[in-house]
C-alpha cells in the first residue's frame, strides 16, 4: 500500500471513531432544552491530539507527596509513565511544621487536625506554583490516586463534554469574564473554566437538582452501577448504565484526588483559599469555592471521578497521610489492594503494564 492511501485509511478511520464519539454527548433530557453543539470532526480529532502529550493537555501535571512516603511516588511514577504522562513534584508539608503565624485566619487548630493543616499547605503550595510559573493551566493529583489505564480516552471524552455544558452556560452568564481571564490558554478542555473537580469521593447535587448536566452514554471504562460507590444526594439508578456525568457543581463535592486549574483559577483559588479565612479543610473550603461560584469561579465537575484514592495491599496504616489509623485498625493488613469506582485501575494492573500484557477489570460485570 502506499504511503498516501495509508494516511487515507487513517483519516477515515479517525473520522468514524469521532461520529461514534459525539453520539455518546448528550445534555441531561429534564433540564432546559439547548441545541447539542454538532463538533466539526476535526475538533474531535484537535482534542484527542492535545490530550495525548505527555501533560494530557494541561500545561503541567503536578502531584502533591511527603517526601518520606517514598512508597507512594514510587507508585504514582511508574503509573504515570505507564499510561503516557509526566509528573513534577510538589513536597507535601507536615502541619506541625507550621509556624503559628502562618496559620490562615478562621483555622482551629484545636479543633482540626494538624494533618488537615499540611494537607492545606501542600495544595496551596501546588496552586501557589500554577501561579508564579505562569502556567495556563495544571492539573494536581494527591499522591495516592489512581486512574484508569484508559485515562487519555476518558479525558478526550469528558473534553468534549466539558466544551458541551461551557457553551450552554457562557451563553445564560450574566457577567462575562473580561477575555484576559476567560480564556485558559488552548485548552482542549474549553474556553470558560476556571477549575475541573476531576476526582471526588462525593458529588452531592443540589436539592433542587437545578445542575447543568451532559451525559457521556455507553462509556466501557464506567463500572456497572453494582460497583459504583459515591453519591449522596442522587441513586444511580436515575441514570442509564456505562453513563458519566459532567456538571456544574452546585452541592457539595468532597475529596481532592485530582483537580485542574487554569491560570485565572489558579489566583482566584488562592485568593479564596490561601490568602484568605479559611475556617474548614481544603477540599471542603474549595467546595464552598465552586458551589458559590466566590470571586465568579467557573467550575465543572465529573461523576463517577476519573481520579480515586487507592488502598493498597498492606498495612492499613499507610492509606492516609491525613486520616490516622491507630490501634488494631493500624496493625491489621489488607491482603487485596482496591480502588472504588475505577474498573481498569492502573495501580492494580502495574504489573501486566510493564510486561506489555492487557489491562484486567477489576470486576467481572460484563
């Protein structure tokens, strides 16, 4: 075959799999009825290639550690590298290191516990780097994450989705962003966001469900709804099976697994959570961010999360740098290593990974 007609199969092939995609992108039917943007093949295809370098779109991939949990940056490196990104380091912080005046205001220390404190630091000091490098955009992962091995795949779809629900709202805002702030640089992920709450342990909407919401249908990375832990406010059985949901965070969302932020979110998150109050944990505090929408942050949410917290095989003792597990829990060992939510983890398919073998479910649920 020629070198020509190659690249034809190829573009056929490319354009095929992008109807098949945009078919699975669809907003919410119970919510106000706005025309589906029909994407032009070509930006399906812009997306997919901006979300395959080695920083999945976003200008830097940062992951947040203790320095002494060597156990953890091994692990998040090897997967990194596996499933095709970078990573750059952020030194997690202990709380007890802190000095008392550089305790924010609104903080209790009696209170909360000193771990709370570091874990703050550390994000900070993660948003406060977006900062003062300039970046147009990163993403911060906490140390013990995990993913799906098909996480490039996931990205290009919730991208897309992302672009879907940004356009419906940009359209209904009242106050536009001046166009220095509103644009994140040329994020695949859209023109209008401020912050993507990738990884979450719960996503609560609102009680009068008024979220703008886009459906990804018929997603094989998405667990059965037998094994979907991480509600609190919906049942999945509202929603079809093999479904995502990408949304604008109006209740509570809660955990910091995996975060991005564009250059404008990145000053308005550490205007709000750095410089000023800050009376509750981090990830609670940045829930309050994004539900209020303070300081007009533009949020846009993921459920099931892309992002999980993985348990590994071991001591109890060391799934958490914040959560302490004294007693006969800290002795007891895990014999089997897990991660909620996420069916082809990489943590748990590391060892088929580097030998070049397939991923495996981590349930069998068709």
């Amino acid at each position: 075959m020629s070198p020509r007609g190659a690249i034809i199969i190829c573009i056929a092939i490319g354009l095929l799999n992008t109807l098949f995609l945009l078919n699975k992108i669809s907003p919410i039917s119970s919510l106000p009825t706005w025309a589906t943007p029909v994407a032009k093949a070509n930006q399906r295809l812009d997306i997919t290639t901006a979300i395959s370098n080695a920083t999945l779109g976003f200008e830097k991939v940062i992951a947040i550690g203790l320095p002494e949990r060597s156990d953890k940056r091994d692990a998040l490196s090897l997967m990194a590298s596996v499933t095709g990104f970078t990573l750059a380091w952020v030194d997690g912080v202990l709380g007890s290191s802190i000095s008392e005046k550089a305790i924010p205001s609104g903080w209790n220390r009696e209170k909360l516990l000193e771990s709370n404190l570091g874990s703050w630091r550390g994000h900070i000091n993660a948003i406060r780097s977006v900062v003062e490098d300039g970046l147009s955009s990163a993403l911060i992962l906490e140390d013990d994450a995990d993913w799906d091995v098909h996480l490039k795949q996931q990205l290009a779809e919730f991208a897309e989705a992302a672009q879907t629900l940004q356009e419906q709202e940009h359209e209904h805002e009242h106050h536009p962003q001046s166009p220095q702030l509103d644009v994140p640089g040329n994020s695949p992920y859209g023109q209008h966001w401020d912050l993507l709450w990738l990884g979450a342990c719960v996503s609560r909407f609102s009680n009068d469900r008024h979220e703008a919401q886009v459906l990804i249908h018929d997603d094989a990375t998405v667990a059965s709804h037998a094994h979907l832990i991480q509600n609190g406010t919906f049942s999945w059985d509202e929603y079809p099976e093999r479904a995502r949901i990408v949304y604008v965070p109006a209740g509570d969302t809660i955990c910091t697994f995996g975060y991005a932020v564009s250059r404008a979110g990145a000053r308005k998150a550490l205007q709000y959570l750095g410089v000023e109050d800050q009376p509750t944990t981090f990830d609670f505090h940045m829930s309050d961010l994004c539900r209020e929408a303070h300081l007009g942050m533009r949020c846009v949410a993921v459920v099931p999360g892309l992002f999980m917290h993985h348990r590994p095989r071991g001591r109890v003792l060391g799934d958490s740098d914040i959560l302490e597990k004294g007693g006969d829990e800290g002795d007891t060992v895990r014999e089997v290593g897990f991660t909620e939510n996420i069916l082809y983890s990489t943590r748990l398919n590391l060892g088929n990974l580097v030998q070049g073998l397939e991923p495996v479910k981590q349930w069998d649920d068709g």
